[in-house]
C-alpha cells in the first residue's frame, strides 16, 4: 500500500477546476518531485496533503486513512507526521530561530522545555544552523531562513515533508546546498520526501519518481530516466524549455 495516494482528486476555485482529476500514488521512504508549468495545481497539491485545503471530490489517503475525512484527535495525529517547508520559509520575524524551530513543539505537544531545547538543537544541528539559535529571521541569509524553516518542520520528527519551491529565489550554490539537505535528511532520518520544483536538474539528479502536473492532471509519473526519454508531448516541450533554462 503507498503512503500517500491521491485518488481522482478534483479542487474548484469559483467554478474552475485547478485539480482535475488528480490521481497519483508515493511509497515510503521516496523523494517524488512534482514539476510543471506555473499556475497548475503543484502547491494545491501539497496543500491537500496537510489538509490545508479540501478536495471538492476525490481522496487523498495517507496510509489508508481518507484526510479529507478526518477531523479532531485523528486530522491532529496525520499533521503530527507531516514538516512542510514553505516556499518562503514563513519564520516569525520577531521570534529567534530557536523559538521558530520550537514553536510546533511548544504548540502541540507537552515536552518540557528541557525536552523541547533539546529537540530543537537537535534540528538545527541536522540543517547546519546550531550557530544561529540566537539570530532573528532578518539576520539569515535567504538560504539559512529555508534551512531555519526545514529544522522547524521536521523538529516533531516527521516522516513525511513537503517542500514548496524549497530553491526559489536562491543562487544555484545555496540551492545545491538546500537539495543535498533534502537528500541527506530522506537518507538519515527515512523521511519521505513530496518535493514541488522548478529545478528539473536536480529533480532529475535525486528523485525517486518524477511527475509533470499540467492543467491539474498527472501527465507522466515516472523515474528519472524514463521521464528524460518520455515521448509524451508535454514532457518534452517541458524538458525542452528547461534545458533553454539551463544553457
């Protein structure tokens, strides 16, 4: 059984389908890369996971259980697995690092403090960020906040992250640094990682499955090389413009 299935999901905005019929499936322990082109249901996706939003038709499973349907105690222990990464990063400007990472731990749980440090250095050392504890968001670079922002969703020991666009606006030696943490957190703490990106390269470097999401629907899911030799037009004018990207 996959960990995260998404079955025939379909999400309207006033009328208008961003998802269309969305079906798809993630093993445990994967990173799966979605990619596509702007403004075609790649964050919706992630959203649905968490259940930031809700499908107005359809199921998003997480390991058998129906999200969508879930609520109180049951929805609380499906978000206790899950680190989401925004695209920004989302810290609290006037909360240290130290209190970002520790904010969902004090928020949802009844760890000491004692407990709660610990946990928290613990992130940060995984991020490389054990020497800005005591900095403010402002103070980090745009790479260090995306790192403060990982220790923070994976300080509750998650085994599911999401990342939203963890590279956007990063020079290409800072988002290297951001891929290769993602690598070495999937690897080292068996998380399974749901990563959207406009970074095919490195998608096509580390993914386990890659999947093109275009108008709402899964176009092609496959691994690296298949999705590199796919014939399937989409894939290749997609394949195409990101190689223009790279050159």
């Amino acid at each position: 059984m996959p960990l995260v299935a998404f079955e025939n999901v379909v999400k309207k905005f006033n009328g208008t389908a961003v998802l269309d019929g969305l079906s798809f499936s993630v093993s445990a322990g994967e990173i799966f890369c979605i990619v596509g082109p702007s403004g075609t249901g790649k964050s919706v996706t992630l959203k649905h996971i968490v259940r930031l939003l809700t499908p107005t038709s359809g199921r998003i499973l997480l390991d058998g259980v129906d999200v969508a349907a879930s609520s109180g105690a049951e929805l609380m222990r499906i978000r206790g697995r899950i680190g989401y990464l925004f695209q920004s990063g989302a810290l609290l400007a006037w909360m240290t690092v130290q209190d970002n990472v520790a904010l969902p731990l004090r928020e949802t749980t009844h760890l000491s403090e004692e407990e709660i440090s610990r946990r928290t250095q613990e992130a940060l050392a995984a991020v490389g960020l054990s020497d800005a504890a005591a900095k403010y968001p402002s103070e980090l670079s745009g790479g260090m906040q995306k790192r403060a922002g990982l220790a923070r969703a994976i300080v509750r020991k998650a085994d599911i992250v999401l990342y939203d666009e963890p590279t956007s606006g990063l020079d290409p030696v800072t988002a290297a640094t951001i891929n290769e943490l993602i690598v070495k957190l999937n690897k080292a703490r068996s998380i399974t990682s749901i990563v959207v990106t406009h970074d095919l390269g490195a998608a096509l470097a580390f993914a386990d499955h890659i999947m093109l999401l275009d108008k709402g629907r899964a176009v092609v899911c496959a691994k690296p090389d298949g999705f590199a030799r796919s014939t399937v037009p989409e894939v290749r004018a997609f394949l195409a413009a990101a190689k223009g990207e790279w050159s």
